[in-house]
C-alpha cells in the first residue's frame, strides 16, 4: 500500500510505502521551527528506495552544511528534510499528509529546545 502528501497547491507530491516509517515524532529544534514557522514541526523518516516525487520536484535549500530543506517553489510549503548524517533516508513533515490516521508521533526530539508556551498546549480552551 502507498501514502501520498502533498504541499499547499498540490504542485509538489509524494508517495511512499506505508509501513516503512523509521521512526514518527516531533522536532523541537529552532532550525525546525523557523524553516516551518511553527513550535515544532511533526515529522517522520522514510527509507531512500520506499519513497518518490510523484509531482513536480521541489526546490531545495541548504540551511545549512549538513542540512537539505525542500519545498513547493509555487506556494512555498515546506515538504521535506535530508541530512547528511543519515544519508540513507528523508524526512517528510506530516502536516502535508493526505491521509492523516497513521500518523502516531513516537517522540519528542530536541525537547530541550521546546518553546516554554507549548508545554502548558493542554490547558488552552478549545474552541
């Protein structure tokens, strides 16, 4: 069975093969949170070979010497993250899922560098 996701517009997709996610969490860093603008980014990694661009390539970005960002040039939306370190594999964001339900974040990765509003997150009225 294959997972799909996609950036904002829908020019920039994805598939790979459900089933070979190497871990699911979220990502406290500060580069994770400025290159998605938001208190964490939510993210899992996919083995090279299970997965492809189905859409347009996106762009990419080195943040920094290690570090590959990919996103959609049309609409902006970060799709993706490769680094060095662990050369064998991408880490796709998974807001840009299609199907949401097998997403199950596992961890929190850099927890030391949480934004201190997102602790008390359970607190907040919902509305």
């Amino acid at each position: 069975m294959r997972k799909s996701g996609r950036c904002f517009c829908g020019e920039v997709t994805f598939e790979y093969e459900a089933g070979t996610e190497k871990f699911m969490g979220h990502c406290h860093c500060e580069s994770c949170r400025h290159a998605i603008a938001a208190a964490f980014a939510s993210v899992f990694g996919v083995p090279n070979g299970k997965w492809q661009w189905t859409g347009a390539k996106p762009k990419t970005y080195n943040s920094s010497t290690n570090v590959i960002r990919s996103f959609c040039q049309k609409c902006g939306t970060p799709v993706a993250y490769q680094t060095s370190r662990l050369p064998e594999e991408i880490h796709f964001y998974a807001a840009n899922l299609d199907d949401q339900t097998s997403f199950k974040p596992e961890a929190n990765y850099n927890s030391k560098e949480m934004v201190f509003w997102i602790k008390n997150f359970e607190d907040l009225r919902n509305e």
